[in-house]
C-alpha cells in the first residue's frame, strides 16, 4: 500500500518533536534576537583611530577655539578649547554641533548662473563682464558680513581698482566700532536689548564673568537676558532711547523717573559700568558714566577700519552687488537690498554656502565652502579688547565644485594669488609687527610672537594672535557714536494696529538638525512661529492659548502659532526676528 | 512485512524523529554559517619563524588605550614592497594590493556586534590574558582558514569567540565587573 | 579576584541652577555624544528624545515681575529601589555596582514601557521611529556609543561611552583606578556656565560630594525615597520652592510661588 | 451547502439559516479586517502610528488588556465554583465561561503583541526574567493560563458531532474530561495570581505616588483588590454575555434560575471588594500619598478626573450592584439583575481606567503640566479587532460547539 496522508502527519509528527531536541529552534531563536539589535538600516559609526585636531569657530563673530574629536580624519564631537582667551573653553549649542552644517538640506554645491549649473570660469567672466558694463554713476558694491579679516582687505583692493566700488556691511556689523569691552572688570552693564546672557559676545566670555557684574537689561521683550538679568525695565518698544537720557539726567540728578533713578544709583553702586545696545543717547549715558577707554569700560584697539553700513548706501546706486554670506550668519531682509539696487537689470552675486538665502534672489550663485570644510579666517574676536586673529584649519573635505568668497574676488581681479596665499600674507605681516602673543590651542600656553619661529605652522595647528593692548586714554567718547544705531521708532498704537510687534530671539538660519532638541524635540526654546502674548491682550483679540493665528504687520502677514505667558509685556507680540512694528492679530 | 505493518505509525514516527536529529545536529551547524575566505594567504607561522616577528609587532595599542587591530597595508608594504620570495601568493598579494596601495579587506575571525564594547588593554595590562587564551593558535598557524559568518545575524561564528556566556564566565571566575555596560555600549 | 574590580564609585551631579542660563548646549552636547538622532518631522516635545531636558520654571508673577530659571532634568540614577529597574521584566534595566550608575540596555528591551510609567521623572525616552540621519551624517556618529534600533526605551547613563574610554586610557597605563576629572560626562564639559559638577559623591574629597553635602543643596522627588544622585543648588527660594516642592506646582488652584 | 453546515451544529438544538449567519458574521469580519490592518501598520511602521508618548507610555491598549482580562476571570472562577467547590449548577455555563475567557486572553496577548515595540523579542522575558517584576509574573501567568484555557478548550470542540466521529478524539476527549478538575485547580492558581499581579503592575509605582500602594510582603494592596474586583466582575459578564447570547440567538439557554445565582455570587464578591477597597483608598489619602509628598486632593484638581470618579468607582458602581445583587426580589426581576451586572462590569473597566490613564495624566515633576491623550485610530482599530475576533470565535463556537448542555431540553 501507499504512502497515506496520516503516514506523512504521522511522519511530520516526528520531525517536528526530533527538531525540539537538536539546537535548530534554539539557535535560530538567538539569530533572531542578535538581528533585532542591529535592526537593518540602523547607521553605525566608524571605527578608525581617534586623533584631537583643532580649529576655530567662524560661524559667529565670536571666534570661539575648537577642539574636534575625529575618528580618522571625520570629526565626531566638538568641543571649546580650555583656556581660549576669547571663548574660555566653551561652544554655544550651534557651535557644538557645526561639524554636522556640511550635511544639510539647502547647500550650494556647483556655480549656478540664472538657476543653471555653469564652470566656475564661465560665472567669473560672466560677472567680470557685468562689472566691465557698469554705467559712470553705477556702482558696484561687495557686501561684506565681516569686516577686518584678510578677506575684507582683497574686496577692498579689488573695489579700490573700480571706478566706483563700495565695500560695505550689514547695519550693526561692527559694534562698538574701534571699542572692545573690558567685561574682566566691569561691575555692572546696564545693556538695552542686548543679548548679554543669550549668545552676546562669547558665551564663555560672559558666563565666566557673570558673577561679578550687575546685569540691568532695558527691552520691552520677555527675552532670556530679561527673565534672567538683576532687574528687567520693560520699556516701550522704540522708547529705550528714551530711557537712556532719562538715565543720564538721573545720573546729573536731574530726572525724578523712578525707574531712572534706580538704575542710575545701581550703576553709581557698581563702578565701573557700561550700557551696552541702543542708539545714540547710550553713547551720551556711557561718555556721562565715563566709561569710555578706563578699564571696566570701553577700551579702544588698534584694528578697525569702518566700513559703509549698507542702510546708508544711496537707494537705486548699485548695478553688480556680490553678497557674501557666513555658514552661520542670518540672510539680510530682501527688501533692504532690493531698494539699493538699480531698478534696471542690477547683477546680484551670491557667494554663499547656503541656496535659501540670498541666492534665491542672485543671477549667480558661487557656491562657497561649509564651515570647517576650507581653510578660513576668524578676525578679532567679538567685544576683544585687543586686535585678535586666527585660522580656522579644515576638518572635512569639501565637495568639488567650491570657491571661496574671497577666492572668488581674487579671480575676478585677476590676482594670481589664491585665499590662502592672503591668510599667509595675514599671518607675515603679524609676525612683522612683533606685537602681541599668541595662544595656541594643544598645549594652551600662549607665547610672545617675537617668539615663535614659524608662526603660520603654529596658527594651522589652532592658535589665537592677541595684539597688545593700547596705551590708555587714546579714546575720544565721539567715537562712541560710531556703533551707535538709529533710534527706534516710538509706536503710539491705533486702530488698525492695535499691538506692537517686537523681536523674540529667532532660531538659527541654519544648524545642525540636532537644533530640533531644543525647538522641537523640547520646550526649551519657541519654534519660529511662535507668537507669544500675554494672556489678557491675547483674550481681548479673541485668542486662546495655543490657536494658530495670522499677524499682520505693515511689511508682511505671517501664520503664528499663539503662546500664551503671563511675563510678556501687555499690548505686544513677541515674534523671532521681527523689527519693531506695529501689527494686528487675528484667529486663523 | 506484517510486522512493518503492524508498527507502522510507530516505525514513521521515529523515522521522522531520526531525520529531525540528523538535519538538527549534523546540517544545521553547517548550514547556519557561510564560510569566507581570507583574500590573502597569510602564514603567522612563516613571519613568527622566519621574520621573528612578536604578536605586539603587528597588533598593538595606541595610546589611548584603543585596539589598532590588524594592521594597515604600510605595515606589509615595509618589507614585501620587492618579493622577498618566490611564492606566486606573494607575487599576487604585492600586485593586488601593495603596488596599487589598495587595503586588504581582512574577514574579521572576531567581529563583535555594535553594541559590545571590548578593551584588548583592559584584558592584556589589567588581566594579562594570553592572546591564545582568545585567539587560540592563531599565531603559530600556517594558513588563515575562512571566516565563519552567521546567515542570520551576520556575526562571527568562530570557534574561539564563543557568545556572551563565555565572558560572563570568565568575568565571574575571575571577579571582574559583570554589569551590562561593562562590555556593552 | 576582589582586587580585580576598582574600588566602586557612585557618581553623582551637583547642578547650580542660579549658574544655568538655559542655553540648552549640554543637551545638544548630550544628543551628538550619545548618537541621538535628530527629531522626525512629526515629531514633537513629547515624542522626542533628550536624555539631557532643560525645563523652564517661572516664578508665577505675572509682567513686570515675572523671573525665570531653568532646570535640567535627566535621568536622576537613583540609588535605592530604583523604579525603572525594579520594574523592567528581563533586566534590561540595572545599577551597576561599580558606578552606581542606572544602566539600561537597549539591546535587551522588548519595548514594554513600563520603565517609563515607573519613572517619576520621565527621564526615559522611547524610540517611536526608526533613528534616521541625513545622508552622510552617520559619519559624525560617535564611535562609543552603539546606536539604538526602533521600538526600545533608552535614557542618560553618565555618557558610559566616556567611561569605557577613560578605562581603556587608564588600563593601557596599567591603572584600574581613574584620577578624578578623568571621566566627564559631555553635558558637564559643554556647559558654558560650569553650572554642573560631577563626580564620585563617595570620595569625600571630592567637590561634588562637598556640594552635595551644604546646605544649598537638595533633589527633586526626595520624598518618594529612591535616593537619586543628582543635587541641585541654589539660593532663590522661589527657585528652590518652584523645584523642590513635591507634588504638581501646576495643579488649579494652587497659589503661584513669588520671589 | 446547507446540510453540511447542519451536520456539524449540536444535535437537538435549531441554530440560523447559513444566510442569517453569514450576515451576522460579515460586518464583524470585515471589522476584524480593518482592526488587522491597523495592526499592520504599527507593526511594520512602528509605533509612531499610535498618540502614545513619553509621558503617555501606555495607552488604549493597556486599558484594553487590564479590562477584558478582568472580565475574562469568569472562565477561572466559574471552573473554581464548578470543579473545586462542586458548585454543579454552574455546568449550565461553565462551556461558555472558557471560551469567554480563551477569547479574552488571546485577545489580550495579542494586542500586548502590537504594543510592545520589539515583538520578535517576546521570549526575552521568559529567558531572561526580572523576577522582581510584576510585569514577569503576569507574563509568565497569562502565558501559562492561556496554554491552560487552550487545554480547556478542546474537549469542548472535540464534542463537536462531527468530530466525535473519530474514535481516537473521542478518546481524547475523554480523558481529558477527567483532567478537567485538575486544569481548573492549576487555572484558578494561576488566574489568582496574575489577576493580582495586574493589579501590583502599578500598585508598585513608587514613582506614581497616584498609583503607588503600601501592601503585604511583595504585594501591594491592588494585587489583592484586583482579584477580588475580578472574581466578582467574571460572573457579571458571563450573565452578561449569556443574556445577550439568547437574546441574539433568540432562544433560552439556561433554566432561569442561573444568571440570578450568577448575580448573587458576584454581589457576595464584590461587598468585601468595595470594603477593602474603601478602606484601601482611605489608607492612601491619609499616609501612603502624603508621606511621599503628594497631597490626594491635588491628584483630583484636573479636569475631567475630579473626585466624582472615586465617589462612582465606590458607590455608583460598586456599593449599589452590590445591594441590588443581594437582595433576592431584585435579582429575581431581569432589569435589576442585568443593569447592576452592566454597573458592576462597568465598574471594573473604569476601575482599570483611572488605574491606566489617569495616573499617566498626573505630573509628577512639579514644574510639568498635566496631559492628556486620545488614541490614534490605528490605536482604535486594533482595539476593535480585539472586540470583533472576539464576537467572530464566540459566534462559530455557539453555532458548532455545545456551549449551553441546558439548551437542548430548555428548547424542546
């Protein structure tokens, strides 16, 4: 007889309680528990040998020291570099994170002319072209995010070769102007809507001193340095000036404001003090508290040389603008650059690293290198007291296609020399002067430049130049007005706009997508749309907490998400990054 | 036959039984792991004798402490830039890869999983292990014999790398921290 | 063997809250150590993941008097009865003897999140997604720190990836003892305001310890008795009420804490 | 093809047209279809398709289990009573009560299944268990009792007419009829403990002060609190289901003085239910809570949790049940009986509830606002599919399978 179907059951049957006694489950079992820990498209690190290299910041002014954990030759960790004289071994939260800028979304990776790829030639020729065509009147400008470093001498020889070339800045580029702050030995800093505990300056600068100045911070903003600071003033929005001469004429003791003169004896109690912020009446308040080249106050240095603050360029006067932007700066508001720009076909010129700013608006895009992907400068530090310089060495390879800004000038002035024959150039010259000592970042000891047999070998290893300071009493207090602002606008509120519209502090433009960890992924800080107002003008626009919402402001409408908090000064709207406006706010 | 008849559930099962055990115990240890070979015929037993080279010449520390592991090309490159013999395996190794400066992809007999964490200073400064004691004789042997690699998990199968047990054991015998984040990470 | 093992450590954390200006650096410092990825789109202050939580707390007042301060929350280590660990039904979760350090393994969890219901401090974050990185990015991972896999709860563990390098330093000097300072965990390093100290809160000698002991100092939840091992410090009574006091501050009807 | 179908139904008893059941089968099919593609999708996408988070770590589906195996106790407590306290007017129902509680545990299995967030990791627990946590001994005992409830189980379908047919079944089936007492035994043990465990999973929360319970030895007093809940919640819904059944089905399935018995045990249960746990809640509000920090009333300053829900978990849905269970003439009416049936298993699921969400809701940190969660509908369907397999197996087995012996003489 056959083979029946119970026979093959009875057969299966038999198989299947052999398997229970041979290690087939078992092991299988175990496979695939070992498979479940490294579940399949989970990224695993490289595992090469672990080096320290270090470099400096350029994402900010603030020239921060870095030192970068790399394994083999990519950068896993950053970190600040002990004892940095102008950072004091400390990043900020962007900062700790730069090294992951180079894998965002949004990069220019190739020279794109009017949106399409183009050789780098081809883009320069292009440009030079355009300049060759300038008309008498027209003028050709390079706006430069950072005046003082060796970059900024190339635009400036190469614009002085121009019949009309401009080398000009973003508004506030150069604060204090010619004028560091002896933060070491100020007592108190009565600062108007300065940042002072929230990205001014260096953090590590600031913090490391904290505790022995006296903060008053004058904003009409719930900032961080307000729900921080000693004493918060919340003042009119556009009325700190205002405030500021209030302060003077308490300090000659001539006001009876309360507010007034309790600031004024706070910074009489605690000398020497600054203001810091504001327009020109915290000039006036700084020359009357004698704080100006006395230590503890503003001390003057040797480097600066002011340039054009592009506000002030006369509106329709530039044919070919070349905008550079920074890794990390934030993009200028459109509309201000538009209005410079002659009405007829201008050429606009993005050296940038990023295609969501400017470059939207460029005919050509010149796609410059990420933060740490090509050797840069970082020019004095931020609030130094002291001219400073230092090299910020590459840690990753960049892409093919790229061209540093200044490189970029270079080539259009038909100048054989390449960016980093400049940064030598830089580097000669301070070894030329003699002055000053350098730190460097290994072995943190800092070393009199006469000393130091090959200064550019020791500045690729990370180092920071400190110029000496200068003999006391060489700042007149007018030079003070040189960095002052506008005031701002004094906003009576009306029908139409029944609020005030003011800046909260805005996320960065760009940063690691680990940022998320405090915007997002936290409720650390407010995501971009927030529009935060207090409670009770948020109830009286018919608003509850947490609705999506419209804001209208003169310039422009913006979707918000409205946060409801008591601390916020009634009767505004606290939004990231807006200029001081009157605005309207409606449900959505 | 009558008997084959009477007993034939019985005599099916146990065949069923018997092919169970046999495919379990004899196939499936096989089967499990797919046998790589190394892409260069390397003998420890030749570079020991004739080189007089130490395990610690090829297999070191760095100083802080991490394991260099197998050594990059260079290292071969000092002394097989010219053929030193006359072995075809030799002729092929240095065209392969030391005249085109290619690494050699070494099968890794030890591959570990991503989440374990090992220190060769901790068991070599602090326990003073034998590499034997892991490796086995890997160091006198005269041809490199494939890596086995487990279908499933995709881990090392060798003999002388047994799972977590064997370190746990180890650990306990020996008094050593037995916490999940020692070796883990 | 006893002299095999080190002499056991119980660190600890000493964090100066009127120092913490809320810059939130030590947890980014945190989430790139530990191969934290970043947030999915969908995600949000609830989904995400930081081992490392800055919280804001206010003093109640409302304009013009309204003062804030800042809290970082993470996971607490606590030393007796530790809920995440009595809980977790295949001791996935454990105290390291050595260290006193709350291990947790993501490798072993089955993702049952009842850790995260025992922790009162909800220091415990679950991987809701698969973890992504942009493309290229899972080259700046850290090569100490194994990645973790969708579906299983994960938390800070002191950066044991620090330890575990400062131990292979030290054994390749021949130490099994490590020099105090020798082993930071990233947030501690980052934080500009040197707000946070660490160390082992046995050493007496040690300024965490010393910390721990003056009167300034106290820990969140003391009551509940789990003997967690991070102090805070400051000297803002309303900080230490708004921070100290156990049980909801935002529960209706309870009267705000003024400075 | 009709005849077929009848061959298989119990003899003596009438059962729907083939067209009138597959109507009634259909929608919940197709219910069951969604449910399963809602689990899909957090099985293969994971579990960002539900609005569980950090905070809410638990959710809809936790609530789920804890409830439907609080009312499946009827399958172990109604074996007890039967095998262990000879209670033999019980046999009227006892088919029904195992079959109730298989469909409840491997419900619930299966949804613990899609909730955990590496299932191919379910045998960690049993290879390398805590054994401090209650989480493993419920892991362990629900294992186990449904392995027990599955041995229950069989005989009931081998007694299937067609089935019967095969001699060495009905052999089978024999013995292990005269296993039954013995299966009961381990049942009941095992069912009593992790009906308790159930309850300890958060009595143990030193972290939740909300939850958290002083308790004898390892064992919180929720353990104890929720066996008793769960004894006296089991025959509740068996009188539940065995009314609805014949209501459905349209005919009497039992002699009409079961379900008041029914009735009468789950009063006498749940009177020392509601004591202890008065006594329970009491204890808590005046030292367990308040020595770890928490003053109770707090717990109930958020809306909508206010102290309503402990007047109606005590009074609404236990004291009152309880009282109308007891009294004979009230028993005896069907409305009485069957609406403080729905009171007492309504009781337990909001019982479960306050124990599952609303100790999640609480903040703990005092500078942490309070939350709330609503269920995705990946998270709404799966608990769904839940219901629907449930309806699905118990209509087959009705219709097959002799799940009331009492039908057959009550029909003709």
């Amino acid at each position: 007889m056959g083979f029946t179907r119970r026979d093959l059951l009875t057969f299966t049957g038999g198989t299947t309680a052999g398997l229970l006694f041979t290690p087939v489950p078992w092991g299988l079992l175990r496979d695939t528990a070992v498979l479940s820990e490294n579940w399949p498209g989970i990224p695993q690190p490289l595992h090469g040998e672990i080096r320290t290299r270090y470099t400096t910041c350029t994402l900010c002014p603030a020239g921060c020291g870095v030192r970068a954990r790399c394994d083999g030759d990519q950068p896993v960790g950053l970190a600040g570099v002990p004892g940095h004289p102008a950072s004091r071994g400390v990043l900020c939260p962007a900062g700790l994170v730069g090294h992951h800028l180079a894998f965002c979304r949004d990069r220019a990776t190739e020279p794109l002319a009017h949106g399409k790829p183009v050789a780098i030639e081809s883009a320069a020729a292009a440009v030079s072209a355009a300049i060759a065509a300038c008309g008498a009147r027209e003028a050709v400008a390079i706006l430069d995010p950072r005046p003082g470093r060796a970059a900024s001498l190339v635009y400036r020889r190469f614009l002085a070769e121009l019949p009309k070339g401009v080398h000009c800045a973003p508004p506030d580029s150069q604060p204090n102007g010619p004028f560091g702050i002896d933060l070491e030995n100020t007592r108190a800093i009565l600062s108007f809507g300065a940042p002072v505990l929230d990205g001014w300056l260096s953090p590590g600068r600031v913090l490391a001193n904290r505790s022995h100045f006296q903060l008053i911070q004058v904003e009409p903003a719930y900032s961080r340095t307000a729900s921080l600071a000693d004493l918060w003033v919340p003042v009119l929005p556009g009325s700190e000036d205002e405030f500021a001469t209030a302060v003077v004429r308490a300090l000659q003791g001539e006001t009876t404001d309360a507010h007034a003169m309790d600031v004024a004896r706070t910074l009489l109690r605690n000398k020497p003090a600054i203001a810091v912020g504001g327009g020109p009446a915290v000039a006036r308040l700084n020359a009357v508290l004698g704080s100006i080249g006395r230590p503890g106050g503003f001390l003057p240095r040797r480097d600066f040389t002011p340039v054009t603050d592009i506000a002030s360029v006369p509106d329709g006067s530039i044919r070919v603008l070349l905008i550079e932007e920074t890794a990390g700066g934030d993009p200028l508001p459109w509309d201000l650059l538009r209005r410079k720009l002659v009405p007829q076909d201008p050429v606009l010129v993005a050296l940038t690293p990023w295609l969501d700013g400017c470059a939207q608006h460029a005919d050509y895009v010149i796609p410059a290198p990420m933060y740490l992907e090509s050797l840069d400068e970082a020019p004095t530090p931020a609030g130094s007291t002291v001219a400073g310089f230092s090299l910020s060495p590459a840690l990753l390879t960049a892409p093919p296609k790229l061209a540093a800004p200044a490189g970029f000038v270079l080539r259009l002035a038909h100048d054989s020399a390449t960016y980093p024959d400049i940064l030598k150039r830089r580097v000669a010259a301070i070894k030329k002067g003699g002055r000053g000592a350098v730190f460097t970042y290994p072995d943190a000891k800092s070393t009199r430049v006469s000393d130091i047999a090959d200064l550019w070998k020791s500045m690729l290893g990370g180092a920071l130049w400190l110029d000496d300071p200068l003999p006391a009493g060489t700042a007149r207090g007018a030079d003070l007005q040189v960095c002052a602002g506008p005031p701002g606008p004094a906003l009576p509120p009306n029908r139409e706009y029944p609020l005030v519209l003011i800046a909260a502090s805005a996320p960065p433009p760009h940063g690691s997508p680990l940022m998320s960890k405090l915007y997002r992924e936290s409720g650390l800080r407010r995501p971009a749309n927030a529009a935060t107002v207090h409670p009770k003008t948020g109830r009286d626009q018919g608003l509850a907490d947490g609705d999506r919402a419209i804001v209208t402001s003169r310039a422009a409408t913006f979707p918000v998400q409205v946060v409801f908090d008591p601390a916020v000064m009634p009767g505004v709207i606290e939004m990231a990054g807006q200029a001081v406006s009157p605005a309207s706010i409606r449900r959505a | 036959m009558t008997l084959f008849q009477k007993h034939r559930g019985q005599i099916l099962f146990l065949a069923g039984v018997a092919v169970a055990l046999a495919a379990g115990w004899r196939a499936f240890p096989v089967l499990r792991f797919q046998r790589v070979p190394q892409p260069v015929a390397f003998s420890h037993k030749i570079h020991t004798d004739k080189a007089g080279a130490k395990c610690e010449d090829c297999h070191s520390l760095r100083d802080d402490g991490a394991w260099a592991g197998i050594p990059s090309l260079d290292k071969c490159a000092g002394c097989h830039a010219q053929p030193m013999g006359t072995s075809v395996e030799e002729k092929r190794f240095i065209d392969g890869y030391v005249t085109p400066n290619r690494e050699i992809p070494w099968q890794v007999y030890s591959r570990q999983p991503e989440n374990v964490y090992f220190s060769h200073a901790a068991h070599i400064k602090l326990a003073h292990l034998e590499c034997r004691q892991c490796h086995g004789a890997q160091g006198e042997s005269d041809a490199l014999g494939p890596a086995r690699v487990d279908r499933i998990s995709g881990y090392s199968g060798s003999p002388h790398f047994q799972d977590m047990d064997a370190c746990e054991d180890c650990h306990r015998q020996r008094g050593a921290a037995n916490s999940c984040l020692a070796c883990h990470k | 063997m006893a002299a095999i093992t080190p002499k056991p450590a119980r660190y600890g954390m000493a964090i100066d809250l009127d120092r913490c200006t809320g810059c939130g650096a030590c947890m980014i410092a945190c989430a790139a150590e530990n191969n934290v990825p970043p947030a999915r789109p969908e995600a949000t202050p609830r989904t995400g993941i930081t081992w490392m939580r800055v919280y804001q707390i206010s003093n109640g007042a409302p304009f013009p008097d309204s003062r804030a301060a800042f809290v970082p929350i993470l996971c607490q280590q606590c030393g007796k009865e530790t809920p995440c660990a009595a809980v977790c039904p295949q001791e996935a979760v454990e105290t390291d003897p050595a260290t006193g350090i709350v291990d947790q393994m993501p490798q072993r969890c089955l993702g049952c999140r009842y850790c995260m219901a025992a922790c009162p401090y909800h220091a415990r974050y679950f991987n809701w997604w698969d973890p992504q990185w942009p493309a290229g990015m899972e080259k700046t991972l850290n090569p100490d720190v194994a990645t973790r896999m969708r579906g299983v709860v994960e938390k800070c563990n002191f950066c044991h990836g620090r330890l575990h390098a400062a131990r292979a330093r030290a054994a390749a000097e021949g130490r099994r003892e490590l020099h105090p300072g020798e082993y930071l965990p990233a947030c501690v390093e980052a934080c500009p305001a040197a707000a946070i100290v660490f160390g082992d809160l046995d050493d007496p000698a040690s300024e965490v310890a010393r910390l721990a002991r003056d009167g300034q100092s106290f820990r969140i939840l003391e009551r509940l008795g789990t003997e967690p091992k991070i102090y805070y410090r400051t000297t803002r009574p309303w900080v230490r009420k708004a921070a100290a006091q156990p049980g909801p501050a935002s529960a209706p009807g309870k009267e705000p804490v003024h400075a | 093809m009709p005849n077929a179908d009848t061959q298989l139904m119990p003899r003596g008893v009438r059962r729907s047209t083939p067209r009138q059941f597959l109507l009634w089968i259909l929608p919940w099919a197709a219910l069951l279809a969604f449910g399963v593609y809602g689990a899909g999708l957090c099985l293969v996408k994971g579990l960002n398709q539900t609005h569980m988070d950090n905070r809410f770590a638990f959710g809809l589906w936790i609530f789920l289990d804890l409830t439907v195996i609080a009312l499946g106790a009827g399958a172990f407590f109604t074996g007890f009573l039967l095998y262990i306290l000879k209670k033999s007017e019980l046999k009227a129902v006892i088919n029904s009560a195992v079959v109730i509680g298989f469909i409840c545990y491997s419900g619930a299995v299966a949804a613990l299944l899609v909730d955990v967030g590496q299932p191919a990791r379910f045998w960690f627990t049993f290879w390398h268990p805590n054994v401090h946590s209650m989480l493993t001994e419920v892991t362990f005992c629900i294992s186990c009792y449904l392995t027990v409830l599955f041995i229950e189980y069989i005989p009931i379908v081998l007694k299937n007419r067609k089935l019967r047919q095969i001699p060495s079944f009905l052999v089978f089936e024999f013995e292990l009829h005269k296993l039954m007492p013995v299966l009961a035994g381990v049942g009941t043990f095992l069912s009593f403990f992790h009906q308790g465990s159930l309850g300890g999973l958060y009595g143990v929360l030193r972290g939740r002060p909300f939850a958290f319970r002083e308790g004898f030895a390892i064992w919180p007093s929720t353990f104890f609190l929720f066996i008793l809940s769960a004894a006296a919640a089991g025959p509740a819904f068996i009188l539940l289901t065995t009314w609805l059944v014949s209501k459905v089905s349209g005919k009497q399935l039992v002699r009409p003085e079961v379900l008041p018995m029914l009735g009468r045990i789950s009063g006498v249960l749940l009177v020392p239910y509601i004591l202890l746990k008065s006594i329970d809640t009491l204890v808590w509000i005046d030292s367990t809570s308040p020595a770890r920090g928490f003053a109770a009333y707090q717990y109930y300053a958020w809306k909508p949790f206010g102290a309503w829900i402990l007047f109606a978990e005590i009074v609404v849905f236990g004291l009152a049940p309880a009282l109308i269970l007891l009294r004979r003439r009230l028993r005896e009416s069907p409305a009485w009986l069957l609406s403080a049936a729905t009171l007492v298993c309504l009781g337990i699921a909001l019982n479960r509830f306050v124990l599952t969400i609303q100790t999640l809701a609480l903040p703990t940190l005092p500078f942490d606002p309070f939350m709330s969660y609503l269920p995705s509908w990946q998270e709404t369907a799966t608990f769904l599919a839940v219901v629907a397999y449930g309806v699905l197996l118990y209509s087959f087995s009705f219709r097959y399978l002799t799940l009331f012996p009492q039908e057959k003489d009550l029909s003709c």
